[in-house]
C-alpha cells in the first residue's frame, strides 16, 4: 500500500502514458502503480521504480508490449497488431511519459532501461 501510495501521490493519480484520471467521490481511483523493475524480482518499492499507469498501459507493460527508454519516450511494440479505439496505444509512440513534477520521483532511468532491455519485445 505505502508503493502505491507514494507512486499515485507523485503521478496525481495520472496515467503516465495517456494522461487518464479517474477517481469516484469517495477516492477510489483506477490509476495503477506499476513496478518497472519486478517487484517479485527485485523487490524494490521504491517511488524511482514506480509509473502510474491506467489499467490498459499497466497491462501493456507488464507483458512487454510498452516501455520507454532512458529518456523517457515511449516505446511501443511492433507486436501490437490491433489498436483499436485507433490510437489508444500506437499513438503514444516515442512521445514522453508525463512524470511527476519533482525530479526526485522520476522512474529511475537505469529501471528503464532494464525493462526496455529485458521486458520490452
């Protein structure tokens, strides 16, 4: 809970990838924190190890189908065959992941090059 927290209070509870926020009046939002480096791995709960992610990205990335490199641009794999509503994935090729606003929270750039290098097909 503390890794959530921490990742969905630098993000805003924002998508880090298509800018989705979506909360009810009671709090509850639909916004995931995601590790880059496996928690099951590494187990690493730090907030440079975390993005905020919509559940569609947050699946994408974990199975390898979206990363982003050192610098942050989003990479989307050439195994995504169908995007559909169109753009929901495709579009946010090689644009940059929104990110926290104090550079202290950044995703790690060595976490992201890791996943880039080893998740990302």
């Amino acid at each position: 809970p503390a890794f959530r927290r921490l990742v969905l209070n630098a993000y805003e509870e924002t998508c880090a990838v298509c800018g989705m926020r979506i909360s009810t009046s009671s709090g509850v939002t639909v916004i995931d924190a995601a590790h880059i480096l496996p928690f099951n791995r590494f187990h690493n709960d730090d907030v440079r190890n975390g993005l905020s992610l919509c559940k569609t990205h947050h699946w994408l990335f974990d199975r390898g189908l979206l990363s982003a490199d050192e610098s942050y641009r989003i990479l989307v794999s050439d195994d995504v065959e169908q995007d559909w509503p169109r753009g929901v994935v495709r579009s946010h090729h090689r644009k940059k992941l929104l990110l926290p606003q104090c550079p202290e929270e950044h995703p790690s750039e060595l976490a992201m090059r890791w996943h880039s290098e080893n998740v990302f097909r």
